[in-house]
C-alpha cells in the first residue's frame, strides 16, 4: 500500500479526515511548491492553488516544480501540471489569478476546510486573513525571509489573527523629497527607478507605490514645477532612439531642472547645494571604459563609469522601445519598458541614473549589486528555509484537522539561537484588532432590485434594530447617514456593490454599538413574490461600545463575538495591490511586535482566553 | 568578488540571475564554493532482512534536492535498493514507471532534472564495495548517510572521511522524529560567521587614530554652530568631543564604569539644545544611547585568543592552511597594536549627508591600511614559510580582517554513538540531559536503540531474521544501550526516563522504520542547511547532533 505509512503514524480517523478534505493554497512560490507535495504525499485529498505570478529564472534556485523551459508560464498551472506528473492520483485544481478577485467570495472560501497562505505581500495576506474570518476556516499562515521563517495559525475567535499585530508597510516617500531634495542613496534610487524610467520608456501616470504625492498648501507650487519639469521630460521621448539623445536627456535632469532647484535658496540655507556634473569631462572620461564595466556588480563605479553605462543603457533601452514600436501590431497598446530588477537594461539605467544624482546632491554612491537589492526590495530566499516552513505548516494542519487547536504553535525558524525551530504557544485574538474583532453580517441581495433604502431600513433598522442615527461607509467613503441620505433610492449594486463588498455600519448614537461590516451576497435567481430585495443571512448580536477606557463589558462574556472597541481605520479594506517583496517574505520583527501586543491582554475580560497545557502536548500521535 | 565569475559581456551571466536570491546569503565566494562541490548520499545499505521494508531514503534525497537547487557541482548516489510500492507513497522523486527499478538510477535521474547545472551519477551497490578503491571517497567534499546503517558499514566510511577530512552527516527520520549529526574535520575554521551586524560595530572610541582625532578636535566651536548644524554634528564626534572634556576633569581618564559611564550620559544630554522648535536634538539623543554601548575599550573576546593560542597558529609550517597563516598575521597586528584590524563599516546616524560621507571615509581608509599592515605581514610569513602553494589571495585577506572578532575555529566531533568505544564525555552528556524535563534527547536514545536492532538484522543469517518490530529484539537492545549509557547496568536509568525512552520507541515502531513524507521532508531542509554551512564554510555548523520532534514542532542541539 502506497500510504501505508502515513496510515501507520496518523492513524486511521486523521487519514480518512486528510483524504475527504478539500485545501485551499494561495501562492505557488517557494513555500507554495514544497507545500503542494508535501499536501499530496500526506494524503490530502483535494487540493486547490492559486497565484497570479508567472515563473522567472530567479525563482529556479527553490521552487523545484519549475524548470527552465517553464519561464513567463503561470506558476499555478505549471505547479499543478508538475505534480500531477509525480502523482497522477491527486486532485489537483489551479487558478491562474488574483486571489482578491471577487469571483473568489466567502461562499467559494467557505468551501475548504483548511486555507494554507503562501504569499509574498502583505496586500493579499491581509485579504485572505479577512476572508478566512469572514468564512470561518482555518488559516495556516506561513513566510520566510533567507534563513528566518514563520508559521501561524489562525482561527475566528480563538487565535490573534495576521492584523491584530501592527505589520510594517513598505516605506514610502514624500514627493519632494524624491524631486527635490534628496537625503540619503534611496531617494535617488526611487527617483531612476519610479520617475526617471516611467517618464522615459514607460507609462508616467502610474502612480509609484512608494512616492507620496499627497499635496497640501506647503507643496502645492513645487508639485506644480514638478508636472511642468516632468512634461519636458516627456517631450524627449520623441528623439529618445537619436544619437544625442543621452545629451538631452544629460542636459535635462543633470542640468536644467539642477539649475533650478539650485535656485530655491530656501533648501540650501543649511546644507550644501547641488553641484552640476561636468558633461565634457564625463564624456571624456567615459571614452576610455568599456562597455563591459557594468558587469562589475559588486563594486562602486566611479563617475566616469557611471555616465558611461548611463550612455549605453539609454541607448539599449531606446533600441528595444523602437523595436517594439515597429513590430505593434495596429489595436495594441504603445509599448513600454518598465523596472525590472532582472532586467539588466532597466536596472544599468537605473544603477547609472541614481548615482549620477547622488553625486550631484553629495550622497554616497551605490553598487549595483546593492541598488538591485534596494530597488528591488528583494528578499534572500533559499530551498532549505522553505523546505522546513512547508514542513512546518503541515504539521501544524494537522492539529487543526484533528480539532486540536490547543495543540497547535506559532513556530519560528531561526539562523541564530540554540534552537533551528522555536515554537510559541498560539495567542487569543487581540481585543482592539481591527480587523478580527469587527463583526460581520452577511446580507443577501437582488442586485436588480436592492436599493440602500432596502438594506437600511429592512436590514439594519427593521431586522438589527438600528435607530436613524447611523453611517454607512464602503471604504473610506460615506455613502450614507442622516444628514446625507441623497443615496436611499440607488442599487446598491449601481454604487459598486458586489459580490463579496464589504459596508461598514457605524452607530452614531450616544450608547453606541460596535461597528459592524456587512458582506454581501448576491442572490444567483431572482426574488421570489414574498421576498424582500436585501435580507439577513444570520441573525447576530451587536454588543455595545465599551464605556471608557477601552475595557469590554463583563455581562458579554458568554457571547463569542467579543466587541471591539470602535475604529474608523478599516486596515483590511486595500484593494491595492503592492507587489514589492519577492518572495514570502515575513515581517521583520513581528515575532517581537507580536510579544507585546499579547502582553496586553487583558484575561479577565470575558475573552476566551486560550489555555494551553505543555505538559499534554505531543498527542498527535493516535493509536490505531 | 565579480572575478569568481568569468561575467558575460552584457552584464550579470544567467547563472548569477539564477541564483541571485541566494548570492545575497552568501556571495559568489560561497556560490563558486558550492560549485566546486561533489556530495555523497549513501541512501541505504541493502534490505533489512526479508521482513523489512528498508531504509526508505526519503530525507536523503530530499536533502539532495535542496542541494541541487542552489547549484553544487554534483552528486553520486550510491543505493543497492530497488523501488517498491511503498517508496512510490512517500518519495516525490520516483515515479509510477520507476517501480522495479534502480532507486539510485531514478533518484539521480529525477533530481538531475531541478538543475541542468549540476552533475549526477549513481551506484546501484553498496558503499562497502566503493570503498576498496582508494580514490572513491576523496572525491568529495561531503558525505551524507541515511540511517539506520549497520555499524560494520557506519564505522569505516566515517572513519576513513574523518581521516580525508570529510565532513560527514549521518541522519535519521522515522515517523514523526528526526535526528543528525555532522562529523566535521578536528579544526574546521570559518572566517565569514556572518554574525549580528550590531555586534560587529567597532567604533573605536577609546581608541581613537589621528585621523579620527583630528575630525573630532574640529569641533572645538560646537556652541558657535547654529541650530540646523548643531543638530547635525554624527553623535560619533560629539561623544569624542565629550570624552576629552571629561578626560580634562577626570585626570585624563575615561569613564570606565557603569556610574561613571551614566554620569557621562548625563553629561552628553545636558549639552543639547532645547530651545529649538523641538525642545531636543536626535543626534544627542543618539550619543547617549550610544554611550554604554560604545564607550568600551577594545578587548579581545576569548574565542579569538584561543584561536590565537592554537598550536595551528603558534607553530606555522609550510603545509599550513591560508587560515592559519592570516590569523598568525593578524596575531602580530594585536600584539603590536592592542587591537583588532578596524572593520570600517559605520552605522547610520543624524547627520549632514557630505559630513556622514566623510566620516566613512576616515573608517574606510583606516580599515585599509590595517588591510595592507596584515597583508605585508601575510606575504612575509609565505615567503619565510617558502610556501609551494598560490599565494593567499588579497580579498581572502580582507575578508578575514573584516571579520578577525568573530571568526570560529569549530573542533569537529566523530558521529555520536552509544557503543563501547563511546566518548565518556557524550554519554555523560546524555546522562545529564535525560534528567531535564521535555528534553528530546530519549527520541536520540531511541534511534541508537533502532541503529542496534537493525544491526543484529543484518547481520544474522536468513533463518534467524526477525522484524523491525520484533519484542524480544527491541527489549534486549534497549537493555544494552541503557547498560552502555551507565556504564553498568541499566537500572541505574530512573523510571521516568526510562518511560520517556520506551514512548519514543513506540513511535519508531509503530512507524516500522518507515519515513512519513512531510517529516523527511522538513529534515532534508535542516540536514541541507547544515551541508551549506559546511560547504560554503559560512556562518556557524551544527556542533554536532540535532533532534526533531514533528509531534511537538521542536527541535533541540546537543553536543555529544
């Protein structure tokens, strides 16, 4: 018998449970790979992946289901394809997608017994803790960053979910700061990478995640230059493929637009002003390197050396954008290039430019090794880490299939410390969490019919027994409340409403209820005579808002649903994407972040606080 | 490093794209190391006996895997076994076609496909066969054993890659336990230990050179500054300001203890000013959160004296290795000047951008000439030694320089056993360990009982074969390995341990030996890591035995 052994070491209830179960994975990169094996030698019946990523040459040293001949194919389909191979008695299903497409609702999440997060963003992490929640399944969430990993798992109302612990945002930085006035090697590497190469070969109006262009009254006349500056950059474009073009393009950003920031005095009272490059010297300087130079990843150019690879891989990347031109076909989109940190071109570019910058502005020069890792925030990543994590979060699904959550650990992998793998017994959910302490509701709808009247006054006035004094919100953005009730009589599904949106109801009255989100259904066939347009899925209890300070009323102990203290910071609700890590990375230091945000728990609070036994733990193993 | 590469023309060459993620672990020096690697996985040793299923080998090429990933050289996989239905329910790299087959021939073939870089060859025999022809095993740089092996197999091949001074991994993984340990050579020196960057700060602040003293004495008009510069002096030359105005009033003296030293930080922060919009400045700030931390006089860490007193260090030859010829060079440099040669690297601070560029330049320029100072004393040993080896490459010696505080010189240990020619001092360790509550030690017990048992199997005739699950077998081995760990008899093991013992027992049991997938799996990734370390000759090796307990998500090292 093929599963014999795992028939031996689980036993007979825990296979069958393993071999009826339907598991959802979410992400096919280097955890996602070891992770679908492992499912699928462990016996686990149905398996469903997930990624929206393609396969590329970097990810060949650890995502062993990838082979070369697999590069710009769908991870999912290829991860599915390949272990199908190995094992043609699995059922496997792959999605080529967005896991934060609404066609992945609660209803579809609902259907899994257990969902496995193999991610590398915070964006679609967050999202699917939020839908789990919302689902109520189980969540194995998992990350590695090069020798350090992580486990966690994650169940409604019984352990800290990914958000009740603050996580780091990548940075981001002030317009000006990368426009104008650069203080650090950074600055100048955002300003190649986000304004420089956009504006040159690519499609400017994106908006660079990590450039902040929120305007206010201080800036509002620089960020105006700035446009202008930046539409006579545009211009270039047209003579980008000429022999002077890195003249003008020279001329430009190292010269005219210097020129005038030398002239905003106010900047330089107390540091040293931009100092112009000398083009002639740099010209001549640069006659005498090769071409070859910028193979020198690990060492610092000098000047000379970075105009010269700035001249070559302006020219190159002009070659390609003209070469796409022409072999356009009619109802395509104008081609552009865009950053790549695997794409030698647009990272020499982008090497050469930054530095030309931060001698102008007196900052330290960088290799191009380094601005790789900068500009590519990328994250060290090896088979070995994701071979133990993957490991890992079997183990730990085990616990969960076996109802013994009390068993199961947040586990660490460490480089450093006595230990390889340290375990850490599973935290109660944090009380103030803003995303797993909301409560919600599901409400379904007609979408032909269903108004915002329908759902506030048969659903939160009639059925939840709201008063008239409440707010709606989608977002960040009021769509209602007593004042401003111009809305009522629209669809709600004309006002964006979908499947799977998510509308926040906060009461404005003075002995006040919790927020409450509500998630929407739609209905798959019309409304029958006696149905109403919107209507309760499940009836709930709204606990009120805590008096002051923050502290849950004592007579909700028996209710599960613990109340939150109220927040207007919807944290879960980013519908952006940012796909800046490269591959499952963890946080750094949420382990620590993590410590303190458990130490305030309260346990007398009526929260049901997760006791765990050491002593017991080592039960997984089960006579047969 | 770029010359560890012959780079391509148009810039990184797709080998170094490839393994990009991987080279900001461990650079090209570490990649071109794993490159030049040839690893042995002994996978098995023959059947265990009619009754048995045998060593199923799935860590082993589960290791394999996570080395063929990152690109070493190559591998031979030497396995007499012939694949069976129950190997296809747990090794990802055998097929439904590969059933009746060469193991080691499908194994290789499968693992050759995850990198077109990396060589595999395979040996459907036993490893005792190989090992008469002299040449076999020096072929490798490391060598891994899947367990349980029988001694009259285990005992040679360790010895004789102890003696080619080959690294050796012996592992284990049965059902939800895992174990193993590495023999290293006796001194197996690291240079890159890659530690904590914080702890590899060294300011020299009570040690100061010219240049440094220089760039602090041009503070003497810090109250003239006004209060953009005032608040953008580096904290580095406001503490080396400070210092000598305390050296002034305390008879030339640092502050040399804890209440001195917070009199001094004091001191600091009382010389910022609060008058401005912020009512403070973060470069004070900085210094005196800076002042316990860095006001220290340099002094040698005990690891690296030890190092330095090694007869390897003391008593050069000309068949030394480069290690030892630059850590007898940077011995000179400490004896002559009292330090370590300077890093260079400074840590971010409030500060002026050209003014902070500056500052790293006196570090940087200081940290070179020590590199120079070390290098001439380096050349110098090579030609008195008269040396036949290729001179010490330059970037090996600034390596070392950068890293001279943290290097590690590691004693490598045979691989443990509990036998009769057993090491005193690893059963006592045992001993010790099974007293401590929750210890995974009784699962390493447990193992070496199973080593035991399976060694009276092979070696018995075909009439008095038992299983692997066999009573008598496992209660007369366990007496045995209890009575070895005593010394005496087995009884002097108290109950409770004994308990634990027998727990851990039931698990190899019930598991007959056999490897659950995930379990093996996650040991590939820890056996795999330890052979980078090993290999790479970076950060710091297993010393020596590890346990994993998969029921418990646990792992525990031992030296024994």
């Amino acid at each position: 018998m093929r599963d014999s052994s795992i028939k031996r070491s689980l036993g007979v209830d825990l296979t069958r449970s393993l071999k009826e179960s339907r598991v959802l994975l979410v992400g096919a990169g280097g955890i996602g790979c070891e992770l679908l094996k492992n499912l699928v030698l462990t016996g686990f019946g149905e398996i469903h992946i997930i990624d929206l990523d393609t396969i590329d040459l970097s990810n060949l040293n650890r995502q062993f289901l990838f082979r070369h001949e697999h590069i710009k194919k769908s991870k999912a389909l290829v991860a599915k394809e390949v272990a199908q191979k190995f094992r043609s008695d699995a059922k496997l299903e792959a999605y080529h997608a967005n896991i934060m497409d609404a066609q992945f609702d609660v209803s579809w999440f609902e259907s899994f017994n257990v969902v496995f997060n193999a991610l590398d963003n915070i964006a679609a992490r967050r999202h699917v803790n939020k839908m789990c929640l919302v689902a109520n399944v189980p969540l194995i969430e998992s990350g590695t960053t090069g020798f350090n990993g992580q486990v966690q798992v994650i169940q409604k109302s019984e352990t800290e979910c990914y958000d009740c612990n603050v996580k780091e945002t990548p940075k981001s930085f002030p317009v000006c700061t990368i426009r104008s006035n650069p203080k650090e090697p950074i600055h100048c590497i955002v300003w190649a990478k986000s304004y420089l190469l956009p504006e040159l070969f690519g499609n400017s109006d994106d908006e660079a995640p990590e450039v902040d262009s929120t305007e206010d009254a201080d800036n509002a006349k620089e960020i105006a230059d700035l446009r202008k500056e930046a539409l006579e950059l545009k211009e270039l474009r047209q003579s980008i493929d000429t022999e002077e073009a890195h003249q003008k393009v020279f001329d430009k950003v190292f010269g005219k637009d210097i020129i005038r920031l030398q002239g905003m005095t106010d900047l330089w009272k107390e540091k040293e002003p931009p100092k112009l490059l000398d083009l002639a010297q740099l010209q001549k300087e640069s006659d005498s390197i090769a071409s070859t130079v910028s193979a020198q990843d690990q060492r610092v150019w000098t000047l000379g050396e970075n105009f010269s690879v700035f001249r070559d891989s302006l020219n190159r990347l002009a070659r390609r954008l003209k070469q796409l031109q022409e072999t356009k076909l009619p109802d395509q989109d104008s081609p552009i290039l865009t950053f790549d940190k695997d794409d030698v071109d647009t990272l020499d570019f982008v090497t050469a430019t930054a530095n030309l910058r931060a001698a102008i502005f007196h900052l330290e020069l960088k290799s191009k090794f380094d601005v790789k890792q900068m500009a590519g925030n990328i994250i060290p990543a090896i088979a070995t880490t994701n071979a133990m994590t993957a490991g890992l979060c079997v183990l730990q699904s085990l616990k969960v299939f076996q109802d013994n959550l009390m068993q199961a650990k947040m586990v660490f992998l460490e480089r450093s410390g006595a230990r390889a793998i340290n375990s850490d017994s599973l935290k109660p959910p944090n009380p103030d969490c803003p995303v797993c302490s909301r409560l919600v509701v599901p409400v379904e709808i007609d979408p032909e019919l269903a108004t915002l009247e329908h759902l506030v006054h048969d659903v939160l006035q009639l059925e939840l027994g709201y008063g008239r004094d409440i707010s709606l919100l989608i977002g960040d953005r009021l769509v209602y409340d007593q004042e401003f009730d111009d809305a009522l009589p629209d669809k709600l599904f004309d006002m964006g409403i979908k499947n799977g949106s998510f509308i926040t109801v906060k009461d404005d009255n003075e002995s006040a209820r919790v927020n409450l989100d509500v998630v929407i259904k739609t209905r798959s066939e019309p409304s029958s005579e006696d149905s109403k347009p919107a209507t309760l899925q499940k009836m709930v209890e709204i606990p009120l808002k805590p008096k002051q300070p923050a502290q849950p009323p004592t007579d909700d102990a028996q209710n599960p649903e613990q109340p939150a203290p109220p927040s207007t910071d919807d944290a879960a609700v980013t519908g952006k994407r940012k796909r800046e890590g490269s591959d499952d990375d963890v946080e750094p230091n949420s382990h620590d972040a993590k410590r303190l945000a458990s130490a305030s728990v309260p346990d007398s609070n009526g929260i049901k606080a997760i006791v765990l036994d050491d002593e017991e733990e080592g039960a997984i193993m089960i006579d047969d | 490093m770029t010359d560890a590469f012959p780079a391509a023309l148009t810039g990184p060459t797709s080998k170094e794209r490839k393994y990009d993620r991987q080279l900001r672990l461990w650079a090209a020096t570490g990649q071109q190391a794993l490159e030049d690697s040839h690893v042995l996985l002994v996978n098995s040793d023959g059947p265990l006996g009619q009754y048995n299923t045998g060593v199923t080998g799935v860590a082993g090429v589960e290791t394999l895997k996570n080395l063929v990933l990152p690109g070493i050289g190559g591998f031979t996989i030497v396995d007499p076994a012939i694949v069976t239905e129950s190997d296809l329910g747990v090794n990802f790299f055998l097929e439904g076609e590969s059933l009746g087959k060469s193991r080691a021939e499908e194994t290789c073939r499968l693992l050759k496909e995850l990198n077109p870089d990396v060589e595999g060859y395979y040996y459907v025999k036993r490893v005792e066969e190989l090992l008469t022809d002299p040449d076999f095993l020096p072929q490798h740089k490391l060598v891994i054993i899947s367990g349980p092996m029988r001694r009259s197999t285990l005992v040679p091949l360790t010895q004789e890659a102890k003696q080619l001074g080959i690294p050796v991994l012996y592992l284990h993984s049965v059902g939800f336990f895992s174990t193993f340990s590495v023999q290293l050579p006796a001194e197996f020196p690291i240079v890159e230990t890659h530690p904590d960057p914080e702890s590899t700060q060294d300011l020299r602040l009570l040690n100061p050179w010219p240049e440094l003293v220089a760039a602090a004495a041009g503070l003497n008009n810090l109250d003239t500054l006004d209060d953009h510069q005032h608040g953008h002096v580096p904290y580095l030359l406001l503490l080396l300001h400070f210092l000598e105005q305390w050296k002034h009033s305390h008879e030339g003296n640092a502050p040399s203890n804890y209440k001195e030293k917070t009199e001094f930080r004091e001191f600091v922060r009382s010389q910022a000013r609060t008058s401005n919009p912020e009512g403070g400045e973060e470069n004070f700030d900085e210094a005196a959160a800076a002042v316990l931390k860095t006001i220290t006089p340099f002094s040698l860490r005990s690891s690296i004296r030890e190092i330095f007193e090694m007869d390897q260090c003391r008593q050069l030859s000309a068949s030394s290795q480069d290690f030892w010829v630059i850590a007898s060079a940077i011995k000179t440099f400490h004896a002559s000047h009292g330090v370590l040669p300077l890093p260079g690297s400074l840590p971010d601070m409030k500060a002026q951008s050209a003014d902070y560029v500056s500052l790293q330049n006196i570090y940087k320029t200081k940290a070179r000439q020590d590199v120079e100072e070390v290098t001439a004393t380096v050349r110098h040993l090579e030609s008195q030694l008269q040396r036949q080896t290729p001179a010490i490459p330059d970037r090996d010696i600034e390596v070392f320089c950068k890293n001279a505080a943290h290097i590690k010189v590691v004693l490598g240990r045979d691989i443990p056993q509990i036998s009769i020619d057993s090491d005193a001092s690893t059963l006592k360790t045992i001993r010790n360990e099974l007293g401590v509550p929750d210890s995974l030690i009784p699962i390493f017990i447990a193992m070496q009982i199973l080593d035991s048992v399976v060694d009276e199997i092979q070696s018995s005739s075909r009439e008095e074969e038992r299983s692997v699950d066999d009573d008598a077998l496992w209660n007369s081995h366990t007496e045995r390995i209890l009575a070895l760990l005593t010394g005496a008899d087995g009884s002097a093991v108290c109950q409770e341990a004994r308990a634990q013992i027998a727990r851990a027992s039931k698990e190899l049991r019930r598991a007959e030996g056999g490897e659950l997938h995930n379990i093996s799996s996650l040991t590939g990734g820890l056996v795999a890591q330890e052979a980078l370390k090993v290999l790479t000759r970076q950060y710091g090796p297993l010393d020596n035995t590890c346990v994993f307990d998969g029921a418990r998500s646990k792992s525990e090292m031992y030296r024994l």
